[in-house]
C-alpha cells in the first residue's frame, strides 16, 4: 500500500512515560498501515485530532517490533494535547521525514554524541544504532547536559549505556544542591575532559540552539573539524516536506535539507539572529 | 622518586611550560590531600592558595540563609580550583568542597603572583594559561545563567 505523505496514519498510544514535570514518552502502533521506519535523527508530524499538528524527533525506532517512540514537551497546544494522550487513545502520524544522523558515514569513527535536555530524545536512535552495531565503530562517548537531575530523561537506558564497558557515558546538571552525587556544571565543561582524538570522532550534537553554539566553540576548540560536527536543528514547521517555506533557513529548508546538517554548511549563517 | 617539579609539569595546564619557568612556579607549589567532606576553602576567606586537582572531585558550593547548598560547578582531575588568587580583593567566592579523596597540588598565590611580577616570562606564561580558562568558566557561566533548558518563552 502507497502511503501518501499528505494524510497522517492513525497510530495507537501503547505506552505514556512521563519523564519530567511536563515531558512525555509515547510508545505508538499502527492502528493500520505504518509509517516507513525512521531512520535515526529523522522525524515526523504528530497531529492531535482537532488541535493540529507538530514535528516531533524520532526517539525509538519500530525495530523488531518495538514500538514508535516519541518524546514530547508540552510547551504549546500540540505539544500539550499530545502529552495528556492515555493508553488506547489514537492520534495522527505521517512522516518519517528529514535528514538522519551521519551513522553510516560515520563507520570506523569514534562517534561523541553531545545532548542537552530533551536533544538527548532525537540522538537516542544514533546511540541504540551505534551501541547495536558497536564492532564498527571506534571509541563512543556520549555527554549530556541538563537543568537539574529531575529534568533527565531515559535514567534507566542511560544506566544500562552506563553498564557497558566500552562506552564512555558523562552527565552533568546546571545546578543542583548536595543531594545530587554526580558532576555539576554546564554540558560543554565535558568536552575538553572526554579525551577524543579530533582527527577520527564525528560528532552529533542536539539540544537548544544556544547549548549548541557553546558546544560548538567547545569542540572546535579541541581541534574538531566542521566537516565531522553535526546538529538537529529545530524550526517552526508546517508541511514537513519542504513544500510551505515556513522552515526556511537561508537556502535552506530545515524539514528536507535538515533537521541534521553538516556544520560547515550551516556556519556561515548559524549565529546570524536574522536568519 | 617523583619530584614536585615533574609532577607539576606532568598537569596539561603546564605542558609545553619552558623548564626555568617550570622550575620557577614549582618554588610557589606543595601537595595537598584532603579526605571527602574537607574544604579546600571557605567563601570570604583570603584566597592564599589556590589549587590544581590531581585526583578527585571538588564542589563549588555556595550557602545562604535559608536556602539549602548549592553546587555551583564541579571540578575533576587535571582541573584548577579557585581564579580570586588572581584578582584583588584576593577572596574566595565561594567554598569548594572535596566530594571524595582529592590529591592536588596548592600554589602559593603571594609567591606565584610576585613571580610573575618580577619576571614577565613567567607572568606571560602564566597568562597564557589561565585566560583560556577564565574564558571557558565565563562562557560556562553565561550559559548557566542563560538557562537553556528553561521552560520557552510564550510556553
């Protein structure tokens, strides 16, 4: 069956998960027909029947019969009628649409993810592919960043990351008081202490455009190249598919030519407030 | 045996440091343990010494009444505890608390401070190495204060 990019699929919410004060992890199957499977970095649009529609980050995968995960944080309508779905309720999905992380091209690397705040939803798939097929890659490092230890999302998948013992997996907190054990500082003080070699690691960066900016300094900094940097970048999306122009970032769409994009392309024009 | 001087030059603050500035900052050094829970210092205190954690952790911690301790940064091996060394009035901040056993190396700040006055060489080499830092802490600052993972704004 053809599916056509226009009409959302209803999909079923199997499982809530409700990761912080207003973020919410959705597991979904297919009512009928699915979705192509997303591939890691990709996303697609969730609609709330009689509310509208908003683009939302893969953060699982259907592999193997998993379900279609999705991470949300009410901050709008969308978000907030999505986020108080129940069990058994229905909601509209169509997609996968965007660019994926760089997770084959990145073969034989050392692979760094760096998150900040739900950014770790969107690089979850890069991870669980990188962890899957961890005999391809070189040395993995993941360091995330969040407000406080309250705000961390996916605690017991990071557990279990953290178990492995050839994956190296920092966290760090912007503030916390003493009960908090780990380390406290912002995301980009990791960096220069995660001892990659500059010359073999691409780098997959995703959080709040101001976190990204800092991470970037951070990791150029420490000798990384642009043409290994990329990041998920978000925009006001409508059509998803590069059709409507509301996503427009210089000459491009962030929908179609992102929303993972290769730094050197986007450096000439990241920090530009304008655009 | 280890000398001071080695391990002072061992620090990747230090690296590439000229040996006679090596030697000369080593004059102003001594190791320091301290067991969890001990301060290394307490905010107002003169800032005498500043440190260079070798092993461990280190808080940085702020308290005021009625509000419980907070974590302002961590900091780990390799890292520089305390910049007021640097800056009149010479006092500390904040605390910075040893989180577990903390090996480090403490540098007399009046010594350091003379040294690079009396010799540019050694001031310079000092500067060279601790603006970096001073400019990654203030970034680091900026973006906590920024907030980042905040709720945004019209949310």
């Amino acid at each position: 069956m053809t599916v056509d990019p226009y009409v959302p699929l209803p999909y079923r919410v199997l499982a809530v998960h409700q990761d912080t004060a207003d973020v919410a992890t959705l597991d979904l199957e297919p009512v009928g027909a699915a979705i192509p499977e997303p591939k890691p970095g990709q996303f697609t649009m969730l609609y709330a029947f009689g509310v509208g529609e908003a683009p939302i980050s893969v953060s699982g995968a259907p592999v193997d019969g998993a379900p279609l995960v999705h991470t949300v944080r009410a901050v709008g309508a969308v978000s907030n009628a999505i986020t108080r779905l129940r069990p058994g309720q229905e909601l509209g999905v169509r997609g996968p649409y965007g660019t994926a992380w760089p997770v084959e091209s990145a073969d034989s690397h050392d692979i760094l993810f760096v998150a900040g705040g739900l950014g770790l939803a969107p690089l979850r798939p890069a991870v669980r592919h990188v962890l899957a097929n961890r005999d391809r890659y070189g040395r993995v490092s993941l360091l995330y960043g969040t407000r406080g230890p309250e705000d961390m999302l996916y605690r017991e998948e990071l557990t279990e990351w953290r178990r492995m013992l050839d994956v190296e997996i920092e966290v760090t907190v912007d503030h916390a008081d003493r009960t908090w054990r780990g380390a406290v500082g912002v995301v980009t003080n990791l960096i220069p202490r995660a001892g990659f070699d500059p010359a073999h690691t691409t780098a997959m960066v995703c959080g709040p455009e101001v976190m990204m900016r800092f991470s970037i300094l951070g990791l150029q900094s420490a000798g990384l190249p642009f043409e290994r940097t990329y990041l998920s970048l978000e925009r006001s999306m409508k059509c998803g598919m590069g059709l409507c122009g509301r996503c427009q970032f210089g000459a491009d769409f962030v929908c179609k030519e992102g929303a993972v994009m290769r730094y050197d392309r986007i450096a000439h024009i990241f920090t530009v407030r304008e655009i | 045996m280890e000398t001071l001087e080695r391990i002072v030059l061992e620090q990747k603050i230090f690296a590439d440091l000229d040996p006679e500035v090596g030697t000369l900052i080593t004059g102003c050094a001594r190791n320091h343990h301290f067991e969890p829970g001990a301060y290394l210092f307490h905010e107002g205190d003169e800032a005498r010494e500043f440190f260079l954690v070798r092993h461990g952790e280190v808080a940085l911690e702020i308290t005021s009444p009625g509000r419980r301790t907070l974590i302002l940064n961590t900091v780990a091996d390799g890292d520089i505890v305390g910049a007021s060394w640097l800056v009149q009035p010479y006092r500390w901040n904040s605390d910075a608390r040893a989180r577990t056993h903390v090996r480090a190396l403490g540098f007399d700040a009046a010594c350091l401070r003379d040294k690079c006055e009396a010799d540019p060489l050694v001031g310079y080499a000092m500067m060279k190495r601790f603006m970096p830092l001073m400019v990654s802490r203030l970034q680091a600052a900026h973006m906590q204060l920024l907030d980042v993972y905040g709720r945004p704004e019209g949310a």
